[in-house]
C-alpha cells in the first residue's frame, strides 16, 4: 500500500470524513482527496498532525514497508529513514555519552602504549645487567646483590631469598614457577630479545586499539550531530574498527605468543568471542550501508546532495 491508500484506509477506520478531516487540519477538502489519490503529498508537519488525529505511528500513516519508498517526496521519504523526535533524542544523549568513553578511553590507552613503548626500549638496558647461573640471578652494575630460587619441597613451592638466606618476596607460586622456568631455558639475552619483540607487538596492540576507539568516537560523534546515522562516512567507520580489530587480534596473539615460549609455551589462540564481534560488526557495516541506499532518490542521488 502506498501513502494515500494507507491515509485513506486509517480515515475510514477512524470514521472520519475527509471534510472533518481537512477541518482538523487546517486544510481544503481538496488537499485531502489529492493525497488521497497520490495527485500531492502533505508537508512534515502535517503527517505528524495526521499522526496525533488518528492517534498513530509514523510509519503506520506513511506505508506498511518500504517496498514504495521511492513514491514519496524527499522530505517524507527521509522521515521514514529518520528517528522519531523523542527517540531521535534518547539516541543521541546515548551516543555522547559512548561518544565521551571512547575519548576517554582513547586517551587511556595512548597512555599505556606510550609507557609500553617506554619499557620496550628499556628491557634490553635492564636485562644487560642480569645475570642468571645455578638458580642464582646476580645483578653486575646496580645494586650487586643476589636473589636465588630455592624450593621448598615440604611445601612444594618455590621462594625467592637474598645472599643471607631471607626470603624477599612474597609472589605467588605461580608466577615464580614461570621466572624460573624462563631463565632455565632461556639465556638472559634470549629473553631480552622474546621480551622486547612481545612487549613490542603489544605496545602496536595498544596502539591499534586507540586507532579502533577513535573510530568509535568519531562514528557515535556523527550520530550525535547529524540527522540519520546511516551516512558512508559511518560507514566506514564501522568498517575501519572491524579491519583494525583484526590486526588487533592478530598483533596480540603473535605477541601473547613470543612471551609463552619463555617458559617453553607455544600457543597462539585466537579468541571465539572476538571473531563474533568482527563478525557483528561487518554486519552492523551492512545495515548501515543498507540505510544508506533507501535514503537515495531513483537515480541513486542522496537527498542532500547536488543533483
């Protein structure tokens, strides 16, 4: 059903006559028949009018679906596409808000990378001045002091004391297992060199993720300022975050991966959840590409756009 066969059969249902009807609206009966017929179409303020009269939605007065779309004149057409004012206003307080936490969490995550970034650079200088032999690590230029692994076989579990036999941590078990693990397979400069590459893919890790929420950002910024989401440039922002998310991904699998072998690991998984998320954005990709195709007049030109 087109727009006139829609008002024309919510009027009769209302029982109201097209004479009362145009009276309510402020309008010639004649305007009524001719929208009635298709000949015209009524302004925006009218369709809400005619909304509030015969107490119904938009899109109930407008068509049933969208398969005549292209029938309407571009400012009805783009209030169909287009939220309702109160919905319109919920959407957008929602989107400043994710707008603001993914600044946020930008800036948060710049931050750590930059301190990664610092630590990359600082692991090879820290580790030149370890020495590990006999469960004993020696530190040659800064403090000249010696830690030892020593296990506790009644207790099963692993301690850590200084060169007069005092136990200086209090770490968990687990956590002193690996150390040891590490430095019993690894030489010192081996590990400086697994710790630096993975320290380092994970700092390009943090970095990508700042990139993936400034998409974020700028895509609920628009939604926030613009009168319709579905716009190409949220598009393909939508579609930015779903390609860094993959780089991502990989970036720190690779590196979880490198540090692993330290303690003679080797695992590279890839989390399930994360390829969904992937997968729900390309298909958010996809709804908004949609958006953007009904929101084009037959000859495939945007409504503001420049014929």
């Amino acid at each position: 059903m087109n727009f006139g066969d829609n008002l024309k059969s919510i009027r009769k249902a209302k029982k109201i006559s097209q004479e009362e009807l145009a009276e309510k609206l402020g309008v010639s009966r004649q305007s009524i028949s001719k929208w009635e017929t298709g000949e015209n179409y009524p302004s925006m303020n009218n369709i809400i009018c005619l909304c509030d009269i015969f107490h119904c939605k938009m899109n109930d007065i407008v068509h049933e679906d969208f398969s005549d779309i292209n029938s309407l004149d571009p400012e009805i057409k783009m209030s169909v596409v287009k939220l309702k004012q109160k919905e319109q206003k919920r959407m957008k307080v929602l989107s400043k808000i994710l707008q603001v936490v993914a600044l946020i969490g930008k800036i948060g995550v710049y931050i750590a990378a930059s301190v990664m970034l610092i630590a990359t650079v600082a692991i090879p200088l820290l580790l030149s001045d370890v020495k590990y032999k006999n469960n004993t690590i020696s530190f040659k230029n800064l403090s000249k002091d010696t830690m030892t692994f020593v296990e506790d076989k009644e207790k099963d579990e692993i301690i850590i004391v200084d060169k007069k036999g005092k136990k200086i941590t209090d770490e968990e078990e687990h956590t002193l297992r690996i150390v040891k693990k590490a430095l019993d397979n690894n030489s010192i400069s081996t590990i400086s060199v697994k710790l630096t590459i993975g320290v380092a893919l994970l700092t390009i890790y943090l970095f990508i993720l700042g990139i993936i929420l400034g998409h974020i950002e700028k895509l609920f910024k628009n939604i926030n300022k613009g009168d319709t989401p579905f716009t190409l440039e949220n598009v393909s922002h939508i579609k930015k975050t779903a390609y860094y998310m993959i780089a991502a991904i990989l970036v720190s699998s690779i590196g979880s991966a490198v540090l692993d072998t330290l303690a003679s690991e080797t695992s590279m998984a890839i989390d399930t959840f994360d390829l969904i998320e992937i997968l729900f954005l390309f298909a958010m990709a996809y709804i908004f590409e949609y958006g953007v195709e009904i929101q084009k007049d037959s000859d495939g030109i945007m409504y503001d756009e420049q014929k």
